[in-house]
C-alpha cells in the first residue's frame, strides 16, 4: 500500500448467536454481535508451529441491544457489513406424561 492510499474496508458480519448445545438458557442469544472477518490467512509460525495472524481485528467482537445499533456503529465508521437474520427456532412441547399413553406409537424398551 503506497502513501496517501486509504486502508480497504474490512467486511464485517453481524448476526444474533445461536445457544450452543451444551447450554439450557438463552443467555447472549439475545443480543447482536460483530465480528470482522478474516482479511489474511492465517501463516504457521517456523519456529514453534503455532497458528498465527497478523490481522488483529478478529479478535474484537462488539455487542449491540439491537440490530439496528450495530449497522449503525458499522455505517458510522465506514465498515463495510453484512446482516445475517436469525432462523426461527422451532419448540416442540413434550410431556413427561406422554411417555405413559395406551396409544403411544413407540413400544416401552424396559
């Protein structure tokens, strides 16, 4: 990059996280983050084989209450970004009773 010349815009993706399996509440799934995506790729240091990068942003994630705060932090600083709505998480309902039904379609294994 010669002088004069303005850094290119490093893409940014902003999304709602998803629980992870291994937990039950809904803790920081409420919330919109962003991160910036990989500008480098990642090199293997010679001498210890660790995984490196010189691209230090990937390691800042930023929190926002809502959607349209984080587009527009990202507008606000000349981010280039892109929205990834959340999918519809799909509930279904079960009883414990239901495992005691006369006309349940699975037999009893015990």
């Amino acid at each position: 990059m010669s002088l004069g010349e303005s850094p290119k815009p490093m893409p940014a993706r902003i999304y709602k996280p998803a629980k992870s399996a291994t937990q039950s509440g809904m803790a920081r799934t409420k919330q919109w983050l962003l991160v910036f995506e990989q500008d480098k790729p990642r090199e293997i240091e010679p001498l210890m084989g660790w995984t490196s990068s010189g691209d230090t942003r990937q390691q800042l994630r930023l929190w926002f209450d809502t959607k349209e705060e984080a587009m527009a932090y990202a507008e606000r600083e000349g981010i280039a970004y892109r929205v990834e709505e959340p999918k519809e998480v799909k509930r279904r309902t079960i009883s414990y009773s239901d495992n005691f039904k006369f006309n349940r379609v699975g037999p009893w294994t015990h």
